[in-house]
C-alpha cells in the first residue's frame, strides 16, 4: 500500500475504528477493578474482555466500514480494483485490534491477572504464552471474517450486526447446555476459555475457528469482485 492510499485509509477509517477496541479493555478492566473491590474474582472479566467483547466490536466496525466510502462509485472506475483497498481496510483494522489484544493478553499473563486453559496449563511458559494467543486471534478474526462476509452478501451493514450479535448471545447463554447433547457443536464454540477452560477440546477448537475464518478472507475476495453487489452495499443503508 502507497503511503497516499495509507493516509486516505487511516483518516477514513479515524477514532471509529482506534477508539472502540481502547474502550473495551478500559470499560472491561474498570469493571475488573469494581468486582475486586466487591471481593469478587476477576479473572473472567478480563479474559472475556480479550476473548468475548474485543472480537465482536471489531467484528462489527470491519462490517461497518469496510465497504463504507464516499467515494466508492468512483473508486470503482479507478484502475485499481476496489477489492483490494476493502482488503487493506480489513487488513488495517485487524493489525490494530491484534496489537491492543496482544498487549491486553501479555500484561494479563505477566502478572497472573487472567488463567490458562487447562490444556496448556502444563506446558512451558514460553508455549502457553505463545499458544495463548489464540484466546483472542481465533475468536477475533472469526468474527471479523464473517462479519465482512455477511455485509457482502446482505447489502447490509444492520443485518450483519444482528447476525454477529445473535451468534454472540447463544454462544455467551446457550452453548453449554447445547454441548451436553450435541458435542458436534465443540468446532464451533467461539469462547472457550471463558466459558469452559477445562475443556480437553480448546487447542483443537481455536484450530478449526482460525481455518475457518482464514478460508472466509480469499472468498471475501471474490466476492468483492461483483461490482454491482458493491455498489448495492454502498446503498443499502
């Protein structure tokens, strides 16, 4: 990406997109301070902030702003084709969420703030430091990935909000009971490690929720090719 394009990007995209991943983890770790006050443990405040919350803000802003652009009819007779200043958007939003994300994972394992999966509680500090970063990656480009995907195929940036946030609420209140009688569910489960760390399935889940979501970004790409899909999601709201 040329720095002229670069530019363009990070203004359009703006606070809309840097503040909102910045407030979680502030809002998430106020409410982590309050609880330890009351007495209470912290631990799945915090790592719901990075596993649960996190993904599905930035989920939502990708869906929001990846084919927003007031200049997209016009963009789209460039020679450049469109689909991939939408890829370096998404690009753009995924580096920054990851860099907040890592950070909030490395200060939690440093000073014992979250916990590990049980699965990897065994293994070498380095290597649960290391695999530990899929608490937040497999969820967050899962989300990201779909909800890109949904807004292509909708024309909608409403619909995909709802669908991220309907997906959001049966994983938070229905999947472990949903477990007990269909353990096909265990490739989908998104949060894991606040929802059941002592699952033996976790490092195979995190796996499959990271494949999927890379197999979703090349057909994002193709999908970007229809340039009158693009042109109905730029109106459809």
């Amino acid at each position: 990406m040329n720095r002229q394009l670069l530019r363009y990007e990070l203004r359009l995209l703006g606070p809309k997109v840097i503040l909102p991943p910045l407030l979680v983890i502030v809002l998430l770790g106020a409410l982590a301070i309050l609880l330890h006050i009351l007495g209470v443990n912290t631990s799945h405040a915090l790592m719901a902030s990075q596993e649960m919350f996190l993904p599905l803000a930035m989920g939502a802003i990708v869906a929001a702003t990846g084919l927003h652009d007031p200049a997209l009819e016009l963009q789209l007779t460039m020679p450049t084709n469109y689909r991939r200043t939408a890829m370096y958007r998404f690009l753009l939003v995924l580096i920054w969420a990851a860099c907040v994300s890592f950070l909030t994972n490395t200060i939690l394992f440093s000073f014992k703030l979250g916990y590990q999966p049980q699965q990897i509680q065994s293994w070498a500090l380095g290597w649960q430091f290391l695999v530990g970063q899929l608490i937040w990656l497999a969820p967050l480009l899962w989300f990201m990935s779909v909800g890109f995907c949904i807004t292509i195929l909708t024309h909608s940036i409403s619909a995909s909000g709802a669908v991220l946030g309907g997906i959001w609420i049966l994983q938070a209140l229905f999947i472990k009971n949903l477990l007990e009688t269909n353990a096909w569910l265990q490739s989908f489960v998104l949060f894991p490690t606040t929802l059941m760390p002592d699952a033996p399935f976790w490092l195979t889940n995190r796996l499959e929720l990271l494949a999927v979501a890379i197999i979703l970004i090349p057909i994002n790409w193709l999908l970007l090719r229809n340039t009158e899909s693009l042109l109905k999601s730029a109106s459809a709201e």
